[in-house]
C-alpha cells in the first residue's frame, strides 16, 4: 500500500503530469464554451419567424417549379431540341411538399441535449485516452530512462509488483481526473443546453443510455492510458510509446487507409482502429460500400452495408491490452535492468 | 567473522548473435565479512557493475551462488532488500524533482520515516540545496544524493558503486569519513573505486576482479605483502663506497642494482643482514628502507594493466585467472 500511495505522489509530482491534465482539462472546457456562444435558446417569435420562412421558402419552390413545368411544356410544343434540361414528361416537375422544408433549418443552432449530448461524449473520451495515454507513456518511460526504476527496484525487488502497482496509481489517477471531469462534462452541456437550446425529453432511459456512453467512454480513457504506459515499459522509453503510436497512426492507419482505398478494398475503414473506438463509444458504425448497389422496390440505389459493434470493438481493446501489457510484464519479469 | 556477502562461483554470460558471446562473470567468488570496509577493484569492464547489479537482482546469473545477510538471492532478495542500501555505476535521477522529493519517496516506497530524509541530507552535506532540482546538480551533488538514497534505509551492508565520482577533494575526504565512521557504527560497506589511493586507506580487505575473476583477495596489508618484492634500499655515509658494496652484498647472494646515490636489493629477507654484512666491511648505512609496495602497483601487476610506452592497452585486455597456459581459461571478450 505504501508503495501505491507513493506512486500516486510521484505521479501527483509530475509537471508533466499536471501540465497534460491541465491541458486536457482546458481543450475540454473550450469545447463546452465553443458550444455555449454558438448556440441560441429559441423562443416562441423565433419559432415563428422561422414558420415563416419556411412558409415563405416552399411558396418560391411551388412558383418556381411551375414556372419550369410552364417552360418545359413550352419547350415541348415548340419543338426546341431539349439538352438535357427538362425531362421528356414535364409533369414530373412538381415542388417539393411542405413538410419537407422544415422550420429547423432557419434556425440558429440550439442545443438539444437528448438529440445531441450522446455525440460529445466521443471527442471528451478522445481527449481524456490522448492524455491518458501520453502521462502514462511519459510516468513510466521516464523512470525507464533516468534510472528512477532502477533505483525503485533496488529498494522493492518485485518486478512485477513494482510495475503493477506502478500501473494501479496511475489508472488510479487518471480516474480520479476522468471521473470528476465527466460529470462536470454532463454538467455543462446541461447548463448549455439549458441557457442555449433544451433539455425536453430526458426520460430515464435517455439518462440510462447517456451514462453507458459515458462509462465506455471512461474504459476507453483507461485502455489507451495503459497502452500507452505498457509501451514505453517495453521501450523503456516514453519516446517508444509516443514513436510506436505515431508510426501506428501514420503508417499503420493513414498509409493503411490510402492503400486500401487505391486497392478499391470494400469496407476498407473496418481495418482501421479509429472506426473501432467510433464503434464502442456509439455502440454501432455501419460502413457502406458504395461500389455495390442493392435496388429497392421503389427502384432505389442502396448501397452494401457492414456493422462495427461495440462487442467487436471491446474484442479488439481486450485483446490488444492482454498483448501488450503481457509483453510488458513479460520483458520486466525476464530483462536485466541495465 | 560472518560473512555479510558471499559469491561463489558466478556466472554471466552476454550472447550476441552480432559480436558472439561474452563472459562477464566467469565463476566469481567474493566473501566480505561483517564489519569491514571492503574494496572491489577491477579495471573498467572487468565485471564490477555486473557483480553488483546481479547480487542486488537487476540482472539474472547463469550460474553460481549468492547470499546477502546470510540469505540466498535473488530469492530472498525482497526481505533483505531493506538491509541493504546500495548504488549502482553513476547516479541517475528523476531530474526534475529535488533531492528532498526524491529521498521522500524512496522512503515513501521503502516504508522508512520520512524524519530519515533530513538526516541523510545533513550526513551527506545537501541539507541547504535540497529544495533545488536535481537537474540543477554538479556531479558530485548527484553522487552525494545517490549516497543519501543509500544510507535511507540505514542498511547492515551498504554498497556504493565509484561514490567519489565528481567529488571535490574536500569530498573525497568527507566520503572516507563518513565510511569509517559507517563502518565503526558496524554497518559493513563494499565499496568499488578506481581511486586506489583511497581504497587503500579506507579499506580492511579488497577483492581484485578481472575479466569476471577473482584475481587477489583478503585484507588489505596481506594482499600488499604478498606482491611485495623484498625490495630495499640502501645509502651509505660515503657515496664513494657504493662500488665495495655492491661487491660484497653480490658475493652474499643479494641481487643488486646500482643507483648514482644508493643502492636497490632483491630478494632480502631480514634488512638486519645488509647492515651486519655491510659493517663486517667497514660501510656505514645512512638509511636503509624496505620499498613497500602500493595498492596501485599491485592492481596493475595482477591486472596487467600498467601502461606501455607506444601501447594503446584495449578495455578486456587484462590478466585472467586461468588465462592463456592455465588450467580452467576460457576466453573473455567479445566474440569469444
């Protein structure tokens, strides 16, 4: 015990550690403050007005398309060669029905936190694992380089011990960030959504469903936190986690990406990472494959489709983490410390 | 006497499928007993920073037999890891927090009270910069904290790798106290340096490794005289009697070789016998000293490891226990 209340204060003692938090902490506030100024509370008369327009908008449709039905008949009976511009039957010109042009898009933007607040939850999880992933990379790496393991396993000779415990403070801290940062998260979406835009219609299930968002959120913060620090164990060096995660991304992700996408590969984003945590924050991401056309009765052109759920996704973490954490208390149980 | 460590036979070997295998430790024996000040000397590569990186668990043996206090390790490492404070080659620490931060959570880790890390401070003599970084150190500033991390946990056996590196004179000079006065206290210290002089002061007995063997070992005035030569110097009160002499000291059967103002001999054994002889003769000595060897020339003979006018001795090239013509050698060095 005395060895992880130490570790949690070495961890505490960090300015890196305080700096990254402190970083992360303040992108996540601007996000929430960038909402609040560009979203607007409508009101009654705003409402209306925007009736209006709509109103206002399918008239200039309802005119317009008669005026080309006019000019396509026009055209017909005079004979004019037609380029392409009307149809053979001008009676297929006709305007759009008043319910498809909606009072919505002559609002200003509103914040809907049961239509919206489930989406914030992926870039507040992506900011949270990037910090978590880099002060657990940098906790360990640096005791690897300069020698601070070195001197910790002289006084506790418990490889595995050390490193485990080393590991438990710091999920152990960056919980203890998460967590609080997370209801602080919901707190001031409630709050913008409160001054600027609504929080109608929250039924438990809704609070239910937001809360399980928020709990993979917080275990996805977690699984990057000790990828990052079980590669710079392996490395020993904070710069092996930040190097390995780099060449994953630019070669493994964006080179990947760019070559699946030249082989004409279908579903190519199935190879990619990013889709998988997309999948376990937003339980499902259905890709498309254009290239395939599936026609409907109504003649319709849909396209293949393939679904990334959050089990798949939760596979795929799980078995990454036994990998690499495995490899890092493998090397740490077997390496002479040099 | 106890004894406080105890090596026998050990073994590390490197392999490299680039540059081949390497003996670092080549069935080493040590013994320090309790109490005593023990020097561990070897030229550089010779397997010292191995020895103690395996005996303190960093590294894994091949082969061979360790106890610390008595207890077999690495096995038993975790319960007398609190008994023994140790450095290790040059010191290295987190840079960015103070000496003060860095002994507290060592202690923190160690379960030792946190009243120890002021009164390290003030035995190694940091008590006024330790709010400041370690980046912020000199050298020796470092090693003082490196000695500070060793002597927390107020160990039975205290084991410093080189700890007068960067040190001041004025350091040096305090770091041998500060070992005697351990040492008194019955703390038993294994001290490894290239500062033989020091050593040589400092130290009860010493252990000479090279090429991962044992080469000397025991209390330092027996390892001393057992590579003395019996060498002797004489001055007569007449310097134009050195020519008689020399004459009849060689007709007795003593090895003699003429200097401008004396004479050097081998090979006596009583200094009483070149005063008698001499007398018999009528020749007077002035002064008549036995040439006592040093812990430096000692290492260098049994390390051969003395510089050659127009030689650029390598690292690894030194005598080996069991060498070239001995029964036993194995080679050492890369690629062996």
């Amino acid at each position: 015990m005395s060895l992880f209340r130490t570790e949690l204060r070495r961890l505490t003692k960090r300015r890196f550690t305080r700096y990254m938090t402190l970083l992360g902490l303040l992108v996540l506030a601007a996000v929430v403050v960038g909402v609040f100024f560009t979203n607007h509370k409508i009101d009654a008369g705003q409402l209306a007005k925007a009736e209006r327009q709509a109103d206002q908008q399918y008239q200039e449709q309802v005119r317009w398309s008669e005026q080309e039905r006019v000019n396509c008949e026009q055209a017909k009976t005079a004979g004019t060669p037609n380029d392409g511009r009307y149809p053979d039957d001008c009676s297929v010109i006709t305007a759009p029905s008043r319910d498809q042009i909606e009072a919505e898009w002559f609002l200003p933007s509103t914040f809907n936190f049961r239509k919206t607040f489930d989406e914030t939850l992926v870039p507040f999880a992506a900011i949270l694992a990037l910090v978590g992933f880099v002060i657990g990379a940098s906790f360990v790496g640096a005791e690897w380089s300069t020698g601070g393991m070195m001197n910790l396993l002289l006084w506790r000779p418990k490889r595995l011990t050390v490193l485990l415990t080393k590991l438990a403070a710091l999920l152990t801290g960056i919980l203890a960030v998460t967590l609080p940062a997370a209801v602080l998260w919901f707190a001031g979406f409630w709050a913008v959504a409160s001054f600027r835009g609504s929080t109608e219609k929250m039924t438990s299930g809704a609070w239910q469903s937001f809360a399980l968002t928020g709990v993979r959120g917080v275990a996805l913060v977690l699984v990057l936190t000790t990828i990052g620090f079980a590669l710079a164990s392996l490395g020993r060096h904070t710069a092996m986690a930040l190097g390995g995660v780099v060449a994953l991304m630019v070669v493994g992700q964006f080179g990947l990406g760019i070559l699946l996408s030249m082989a004409s590969v279908k579903f190519a984003e199935a190879w990619l990472l990013p889709t998988y945590a997309l999948a376990w924050m937003t339980k499902k991401v259905t890709l498309q494959d254009w290239d395939a056309c599936n026609a409907t009765y109504s003649g319709e052109c849909k396209p293949d489709t393939m679904d990334i759920t959050w089990q798949q996704s939760s596979v795929l973490f799980s078995i990454g983490v036994v990998v690499i954490l495995g490899a890092a208390l493998w090397t740490m149980r077997r390496r002479d410390i040099t | 006497m106890p004894a406080v460590l105890e090596i026998e036979g050990l073994r590390k070997t490197y392999k490299s499928r680039r540059r081949g295998t390497r003996n670092a430790l080549d069935g080493f024996d040590m013994r320090v007993d309790a109490g005593q000040v023990h020097g561990f000397l070897g030229p550089n590569g010779s397997g010292k920073t191995t020895t103690l990186r395996t005996l303190l668990g960093l590294i894994r043996p091949d082969g061979g037999r360790m106890t610390l206090l008595g207890h077999e390790v690495p096995a038993a490492l975790p319960s007398v890891a609190g008994n023994v404070g140790a450095i290790v080659e040059s010191p290295q620490f987190f840079p960015h927090f103070s000496a003060r931060d860095t002994l507290s959570l060592l202690a923190g880790a160690g379960e030792v009270p946190a009243t120890r890390v002021d009164e390290v401070l003030e035995l190694v003599g940091l008590r006024d910069r330790a709010g400041e970084r370690v980046k912020t150190y000199s050298l020796g500033m470092k090693q003082r904290l490196a000695v500070a991390s060793a002597l927390l946990k107020n160990p039975t056996l205290l084991i410093l790798d080189e700890p007068a590196n960067g040190l001041d004179p004025g350091g040096i000079r305090e770091m041998r106290t500060l070992m005697r006065t351990l040492a008194e206290s019955g703390m038993t210290v294994l001290l490894s340096s290239h500062i033989l002089g020091e050593i040589q002061l400092i130290c009860d007995s010493v252990t000479i490794i090279s090429l991962g063997r044992r080469v000397a070992f025991g209390p330092v005035d027996e390892v001393l005289a057992q590579h003395s030569s019996g060498a002797v110097r004489v001055r007569l009160e007449a310097v134009s009697d050195l020519p008689t002499a020399t004459e009849a000291l060689t007709r007795a059967g003593i090895r003699v070789t003429g200097h401008p103002d004396h004479l050097m001999l081998s090979g006596v054994d009583k200094p009483a016998t070149v005063t008698r002889l001499l007398a018999e003769h009528n020749l007077y000595v002035s002064e008549l000293a036995p040439i006592a060897v040093d812990l430096e020339s000692v290492f260098l003979e049994l390390t051969a490891t003395a510089p050659v006018p127009g030689q650029h001795r390598q690292v690894d090239e030194s005598t080996k226990v069991g060498g070239t013509g001995q029964p036993g050698a194995t080679a050492g060095g890369w690629g062996a």
